[in-house]
C-alpha cells in the first residue's frame, strides 16, 4: 500500500537536515500506557490538579506518591511499541535530529533514541522534596510507600514537572533550538494543550519547518499545521520510516545529488 504522504512531505523526507519529533502520551498509548485526556485516560477519574501538582503533594504526599508509585510500574512493564522504533531508525537518517517528549515513561530512551529531550522529566528518577538530594529506590523498598530523604528525612518526590512548575531549563533551551532548526516538525500523539510545550510547533513552523501531525483526533494543532495524518502512531511512523529510508538510502547511493 503506497503510503499517504503529499509530495511536500516526500520531498522533506528526502531532502531534510533537521528532523524533530515531539510527542505526548499517545505514543505510548500502544504500548498499554493509558493518555491523560482521552476516555480511559488517568485524568478521567479526577482533575490534574489534584495529584500533578505540588499543592496536592504537600497536602498528601502518601497519595501523590502512591499513585506515581503506580504509574512507575505499568510503564516498568511495558515496552516500547513500533512508534518509537521507527523514531530510532528515523534518527539514523539525517545529521540533524531530536525528540522532545512530554512523555514521563522513558520509552524513547529504551527504544534506543539517542537526543531526547524529555519536558516533562522522568517517572525512574525521585529526589527529595526538601534538600534536592537524588533518591534512588531501593531494590527491595515497597514501591508504595513514601520513601524518607537518606541526607534530610525528607519527602522524597518523583521527578516530573507538576503543574506550575517550570520546565527543566537545558531541556526546554535544546528543545527550542531543535524547533528552530527543523525542516521538518512531525507533532504525535499529543492534544497540544499544555503550555509551554504545546508552544513549540508553532515555533517550528515558523522557523520554516514542515509540520506534520500524526494523531487519530484533530487537536488545536491540526488548523495550523501544514499536513494532518489521522492515525495511530504505531502504525503511521514506521510507514514514514520506511519511505524515508528508501529515499536517503537512494541519495546516499547516487552521491547525494537530487532526482
Ligand atoms: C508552567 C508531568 C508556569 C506530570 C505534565 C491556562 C492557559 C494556558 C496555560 C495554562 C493555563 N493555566 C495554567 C497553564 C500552564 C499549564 C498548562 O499548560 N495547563 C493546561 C492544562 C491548560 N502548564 C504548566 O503548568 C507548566 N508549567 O507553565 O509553569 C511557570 C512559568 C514561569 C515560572 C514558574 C511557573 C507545566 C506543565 C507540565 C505538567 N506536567 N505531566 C505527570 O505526567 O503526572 S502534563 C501532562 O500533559 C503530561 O506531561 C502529558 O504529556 C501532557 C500533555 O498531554 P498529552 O501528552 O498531549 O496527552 P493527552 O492524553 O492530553 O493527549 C493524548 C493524545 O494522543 C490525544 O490527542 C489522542 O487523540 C492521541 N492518541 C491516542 N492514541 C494515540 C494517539 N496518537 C497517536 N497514536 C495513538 N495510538
Ligand atoms: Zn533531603
């Protein structure tokens, strides 16, 4: 089946320097990691703000912890689904190349992607609340239970960013640079409204970048972008990876010069 890319698309797959990915829980979703907002999403039960922000966590950090405590270990015991393989073989084709993620689960980086710039932070790291002191989680400590800070005594936190907090400056500063400099900006899987990541497509666009959106839904995005492929992840990006090897594999072959 000749996949259902417009010759813009086609000619950036063949002819780009700099490739972004960003993407938002929907890549995951394929792997068995549930989405925010969409029906069976985590936040359908209740609001973000009761459990992903510091508020809540001051209020009740047992709570705040179980339920990352949770979380850590449904995305422990999944793996990384076709989407992120395809986005590693992505990365072998151009010199320029990153993905930003919103995602928290580490699954690019288990698939083998080497730039990832993660907005959001990471569900494997903790550190404690009061002293900033890394906590790594012992092998055999009840995953459940709010764990103490070995320097301070106090509350050990995951390491994600909650709402109101700022986004992790070296990743927000590489992941800006990565928008501007792409000919290329492929938006998956995520319903672009949480700010200031949902910022960096417009950003790219504006740069010059071609965007694309790859998502079974239209989100606030979709008006702006320049393509829009409704689809899941998984079975979209490995089709996009396909034809962008068979094209870079042809220009490398014929010393680089166009068709
Ligand atoms: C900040 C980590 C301020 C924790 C998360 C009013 C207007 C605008 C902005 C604001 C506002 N009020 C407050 C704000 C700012 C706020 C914000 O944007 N709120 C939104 C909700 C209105 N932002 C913040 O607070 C940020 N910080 O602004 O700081 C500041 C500034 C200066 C100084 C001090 C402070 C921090 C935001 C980060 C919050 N943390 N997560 C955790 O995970 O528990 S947000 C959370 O949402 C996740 O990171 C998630 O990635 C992110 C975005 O959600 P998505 O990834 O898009 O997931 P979602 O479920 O929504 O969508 C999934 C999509 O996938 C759907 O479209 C679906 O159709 C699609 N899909 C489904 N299956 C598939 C698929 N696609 C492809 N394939 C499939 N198979
Ligand atoms: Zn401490």
């Amino acid at each position: 089946m000749s996949p259902p890319f417009s010759e813009t698309l086609v000619q950036r797959l063949r002819e780009a320097d700099w490739v972004t990915v960003f993407t938002g829980a929907g890549m995951s979703a394929e792997s068995g990691v549930p989405t925010f907002r969409g029906e069976g999403g985590i936040w359908e039960t209740f609001r973000p703000e009761e459990l992903a922000s510091m508020k809540a966590f001051l209020r009740n950090p047992e709570l705040v912890w179980r339920w990352y405590a949770h979380r850590r270990e449904v995305m422990g015991a999944v793996s990384p689904n076709p989407g992120h393989t395809a986005v590693v073989r992505l990365e072998r084709l151009y010199p320029g190349f990153a993905v930003i993620t919103q995602n928290i689960d580490n699954l690019h980086r288990r698939a083998g992607s080497l730039t990832v710039y993660e907005l959001h932070g990471n569900i494997e790291r903790n550190y404690c609340a009061q002293c900033g002191e890394p906590y790594q989680l012992g092998a055999g400590e009840p995953a459940d239970r709010l764990p103490r800070c070995t320097a301070c005594g106090g509350a050990v936190r995951p390491d994600v960013i909650w709402f109101g907090e700022i986004l992790p400056e070296d990743e927000w500063k590489g992941a800006v640079a990565a928008a501007r400099s792409s000919d290329l900006f492929l938006s998956v899987g995520t319903s672009a409204v949480v700010y200031p990541a949902a910022s960096l497509p417009v950003m790219a666009r504006r740069a010059g970048a071609y965007l694309v959106e790859i998502n079974p839904e239209p989100t606030p995005l979709t008006e702006v972008a320049d393509e829009f492929l409704a689809g899941r992840a998984g079975e979209i990006l490995p089709l996009l990876a396909e034809v962008a090897e068979r094209l870079r594999e042809s220009t490398m072959r014929t010393g680089g010069d166009r068709e």
